[in-house]
C-alpha cells in the first residue's frame, strides 16, 4: 500500500496578505503545492488529502484539484472552529483555528495508511519527498514508529522576518528527544536567535535540525491525538489565541517513551512564501530549479 500525502491548507495567510495557498509561482501558474504532488508523485506517494476550509472550497477544486485529474486521487477534508470532542463547545469570540494538529485530526475518517503532513506553502525539495516515501513504505504495519524531515535552521530562514519553526533534540541514533515550537526565530548580527517563553535570547547553531511540519505518522497517531487534544482544550479552552501543534503532541509522544520519531536529515534548502516580499524570491528559485532540469517547465 503507497503512503498518502496529507497536505495542511486550511489557514489563511495574515501575514502574506491574502491566500498564498493558490497563488501561482510557477511559470504556467503552479502553486508551491503543485511541486509537492509532482515531488510526491516521484516520491512514491499513492493518494493525496487536503484539508482546508469551507468557504474556498469551490476555488480551491477549480483552481487546485482538476490540475491532478489523471495523476492522483486527491480528497478533501475540512477544518473549522467547531469540529471539537463531544462535549467541548467552541467559546465565545475565538476566531484563531486550533492549529496544525486539529488539521491533522480532520483526516481520521480517511486516511487507513501510513502517511506524510506537509504545509501547502512551503516547499520542501524532491530529496525530501524521496526519503519520507521510502520510509513510509516499509511503515505498513507498524505503530508507534513515526518519522520527519530535520531541516537544518539555517536553511529555513526568511529574509523578510522571523519564521516559526519546531527546534529538535535528536540521540545519538538519530531519534527526536524534544521538538518545541518557537515562533519568532530570524537572523540578528549574524546569529540565529529566538526569545524564549522566560523572555530571554537563545541562540542556536546554523546546523540545528528543526521540523518543518514535514513529518511521518501510521493511523495509531490520530487515537493518540484525539485524547490529548481533549486534555488541551480542558487546560487552554479559555485562552482564545492557543494553538494545538503538531510538535505539542509529538513532543508528548515521545517524552513520555510512547513512541519514537526518526529524523530524516536533508541539506536541502527550505523556501516560502511567508511575507509579501518573500514571493519573488521563490519565483527566481523555482525558475532556477527549472533551468537546472528538476523540474519541467509545466507540471501537469
């Protein structure tokens, strides 16, 4: 069985300035989305799932889906404030999505495989598609033994502000101790800092490994994220800004000794459309990659 591609769409892009998940970079209109599907075509992957939200749903299948036509089954899973446990109501006034583990929670009903979450908006490189699909390959009937991409962090910065990333501990067998989210991390005199949630400044190394929400799961982690997200919501339910991540319940998993997260390390050079003026530059590289012969000039 080919893993699946779960691809998180749902957020709109606030700093960005409007809906970076469908605009079109490529010289014929791709998204940064449409090379993750040719990438994870190439990469082995058998069936692609995204999860957005309603009310661009009619622009997202014209825009997005019928260029897989042929290519992929594709499906869709929606997000929204409301989609919380039995017996957990959404409080009055949020208007934050409960993040990127919500999202993945939103693909329990159809996803039986193992699989692959990646953000649509950024782009992760044919090397790392190739790593995860193997990895997931032999991932069939296990639990419990999950996987990510580490990218290197200074590979993964933006030259128009700070960046949000998963900083990662690994042993000495290449297995994740700890991932923490951080969420304002950017280079300052020439070292790559973030400020801590005492206040204080922390650098860190060029070749720290940090998740770019590029990870490997089997169907067992959306139980163990279902229980913990009931736990989250009881503890943080009054907080209107709080977000359920990704590397909060891994972290979980893996402190706790209840499953283990090999890191796939990559050199390969994270980029994205974080702020308005990082677009041009990914225009330029994604041509670049095209000139090099990674890539054809029109994808599908």
């Amino acid at each position: 069985m080919k893993p699946t591609l779960f691809v998180l769409a749902a957020g709109m892009g606030s700093r960005y300035g409007g809906l970076k998940q469908l605009d079109g970079l490529g010289p014929y209109g791709e998204t940064i989305m449409d090379y993750s599907i040719f990438d994870a075509i190439r990469g082995g992957f058998g069936k692609v799932v995204f999860v957005i939200r309603k009310d661009f749903e009619d622009d997202f299948r014209n825009k997005i889906l019928s260029k897989y036509e042929n290519h992929i089954p594709v499906e869709i899973v929606f997000q929204s404030l409301d989609k919380l446990p039995e017996g957990f109501t959404c409080p009055e006034g949020r208007t934050k999505p409960w993040g990127t583990n919500h999202a993945v929670l939103m693909g329990k009903d159809v996803i039986k495989e193992p699989f692959a979450v990646i953000n649509a908006d950024d782009f992760y490189g044919r090397d790392s598609f190739e790593a995860l699909g193997k990895e997931l390959a032999g991932a069939e009937d296990k639990k419990n033994d999950y996987c990510m991409v580490g990218f290197r962090v200074g590979n993964t910065l933006s030259e128009s502000g700070s960046v949000a990333r998963g900083v990662c501990g690994t042993d000495p067998e290449g297995y994740l101790t700890t991932v923490v989210e951080r969420t304002a991390i950017e280079r300052i005199d020439g070292e790559i800092q973030f400020t801590d949630e005492n206040g204080r400044k922390v650098v860190v190394d060029e070749n720290t490994p940090v998740s770019m929400n590029m990870w490997g799961f089997t169907p067992d982690y959306f139980d163990y994220s279902e229980e913990y997200f009931k736990d989250f919501l009881r503890k943080n339910m009054d907080n209107l800004k709080s977000e359920y991540f990704i590397p909060l319940m891994v972290n979980e998993l893996v402190t706790k000794k209840i499953a283990r997260v090999k890191v796939l390390d990559t050199t390969s050079r994270w980029f994205g459309v974080t702020y308005a003026d990082d677009r041009q530059g990914v225009v330029d590289k994604i041509q670049a990659l095209i000139n090099a012969g990674e890539y054809p000039e029109k994808l599908f």
